[in-house]
C-alpha cells in the first residue's frame, strides 16, 4: 500500500520555465510534508516543506501548495535552472509519538534543457 | 554537506556474510533514522533511534538490526546476507521535528 505517490517518473521543461511536480497521498493523518532533491551518488537533500496548517510555503524559487481536500501537493520551482535537474522526492510525516519516521514517494526525474 | 556521515560510501560482500554500516549524525541531533532504497524503489524507512533508545521500527528484517551508542552515532548491522539486500542505505538526523538531514549513503553489493 503505497501511501504517498508520485505518479510521473520524469519531467522534461526549458530552462526558465515553471517545473511543477506532483504528489498524492491516502493518509489523512499525515500532518508534514516535505520534498527533497536528490543527486546521483548523493545523500537527498531537504528543499521545503509545509505544515498541514497551511497551504503555500514558499521559499525563493520554490514554493510548494498543499491541497488537504484533494490529498495533493505539487512543488513549483520558478523559474528553473539545469542545475535544478535531479531527482525530486515528496514525503510525508504523521509524527505520531514523535517518532518523526517519512513516508517517501518514488520520485520524479526533472531535466531541465538549456 | 548535511553534517551527517557514512562510512563506508561502498560495500562490496557476499551472500551470507555480515556487514556493519555507521552513521554520525550532525552535532546536536538525538534522532538517527535508516533508510534503504534498492533499485527502482523509493526510500523505505527501516527504524529510528532517539538518544540511544529505538523509537520507531518500519519494515526491517529480523536480520537486521542497529543501534545507538551514547556519543549518538549509529551502526546498522545487516546479516545472513542475500542478494536482494543489495541497495543504497542513507542515514539521517533530525534534532527534533519533522526535517531529516541525510547522510552519503553506503552502497551495498551483495554478490
């Protein structure tokens, strides 16, 4: 049972352009979700997240929405740069007993061209 | 740089065999968690220690297993190895709250 899902594998936009990446998720007690940018050979590395409090969260280039109602949310990167080209996680987080473990995604390839 | 370190980056073993991997966390953090990624897999969380003590278990084997000592460093201890263990583990550490830092990596090859 996957509980949080990416459901594009990868994402091809033009330098400059917005990237928008996608990710649902089935447990309505996830109460955190964050994305993390990940290289090839490196650890990921954590971007932003968002509160289920709140609906934006925004952070330089990057600004990420969260739909409670429709279980869904979507990380905007505006605009994007070929360093931007990476794989892109969302997680999610229930923090149930303080146990702070992640639910992630299995990711999004984004390419950005020149 | 996270401030979280692996060794080793790679691990070259055998089926049967035991490895240790270990994680430091950054400074100041209490909570080290595991999480293996094999090949074409999202990352799976495996079990979490806060302060020395185990605070959350996922999908971990009874193969496996890890601790942590009291400086906070963690070592993930896999056993009885297979094939299918072969996969990237990252560690990572939290002070408290929801943001993870995630170490290097260790790169398993079970042959």
């Amino acid at each position: 049972d996957q509980q949080v899902k990416q459901n594009s594998p990868s994402l091809s936009v033009q330098e400059g352009r917005i990237s928008i990446l996608n990710c649902d998720y089935t447990n309505s007690m996830f109460d955190y979700f964050l994305w993390y940018k990940k290289y090839p050979a490196e650890g990921p590395t954590f971007l932003i997240s968002i509160s289920s409090i709140k609906d934006k969260n925004e952070d330089g280039r990057f600004t990420v929405f969260l739909n409670k109602s429709a279980k869904h949310l979507s990380l905007h990167i505006v605009p994007s740069q070929p360093g931007d080209s990476a794989v892109y996680f969302c997680a999610a987080s229930a923090n149930s007993g303080n146990t702070g473990k992640l639910i992630f995604g299995q990711g999004t390839t984004l390419q950005v061209k020149p | 740089d996270s401030g979280v370190t692996q060794t080793p980056k790679h691990l070259i073993t055998a089926t049967g065999q035991r490895v240790t991997l270990r994680c430091s966390p950054r400074s100041g953090d209490l909570s080290v968690y595991w999480y293996q990624q094999s090949l074409d897999q999202g990352l799976q969380f495996l079990i979490q220690y806060y302060n020395g003590e185990e605070r959350a278990k996922g999908n971990i084997l009874e193969r496996f297993s890890a601790q942590q000592f009291p400086d906070l460093h963690s070592e993930l201890n896999l056993s009885s190895l297979e094939l299918g263990d072969s996969a990237l583990y990252f560690c990572a550490s939290s002070e408290q709250g929801y943001e993870q830092f995630f170490g290097p990596g260790t790169r398993l090859t079970v042959l």
